[in-house]
C-alpha cells in the first residue's frame, strides 16, 4: 500500500500524484508526525478525505512537517526525498485553494 493525492473534478481525468510508499510513510513520515504531535497527517495512512475547509489546517501541518524534515535532511540524505514529496503534495494542495474540485483524497 503508499499514499498518494487524488483530486477527482468533474469532466477531468482523476489526478494521481504519489507521496510516499507505506515502508517509507512508516519509517520517515510517521515519526516525525509523532515528533511534532500533528493531527492531519497520521490521518493519510488510512486515506483521509479532505473538504475545502480542511485544506488550510492541513497546509498547515504540512509547512511544520516540511521545516523539521529539511534540517533532517542534512543529517541523512533519505529524508531529502521525503522533503520533495512533502514540498510537492503541499504546493499541489494550495493551489487547490483557487480551484475547483469534486473529491480530494490523501491516503
């Protein structure tokens, strides 16, 4: 299993876009989420169904995620890449703010 985003809108093709394996979520993401106490995050293991409301708490979670997981990665290098993903599902999520949208999904 890995989570990734999906944004469903009406007469589009779904867009898919892969955050991270569940081996890597495990290992990198959750104990960093434990470390900072978030409460969205640990949600997109299970999948977590997001409405335009929940987005800013969300983002939130996601600029402290991505703070702690760069000065990790200058200590060890696999957290650069989970630092890439995390940029990359939080810059995909505030665009998301201006459009419009049937179903976003983490999970």
């Amino acid at each position: 299993m890995s989570v990734a985003l999906l944004i469903t809108k009406a007469g589009q093709e779904d867009e898919y876009q892969p955050v991270a394996t569940e081996g890597t979520f495990l290992r990198y993401w959750l104990p960093v989420i434990e470390t900072l106490q978030l409460e969205w995050l640990p949600l997109f293991q299970g999948g977590a169904p997001l409405a335009r409301e929940d987005l800013a708490p969300v983002l939130a979670e996601l600029g402290r995620f991505t703070s702690h997981v760069r000065e990790l990665a200058a200590r060890d290098t696999q957290y650069g890449a989970v630092h890439q993903r995390a940029v990359a599902l939080s810059q995909r999520l505030e665009s998301l703010v201006g459009e419009e949208f049937d179903d976003v999904f983490v999970g």
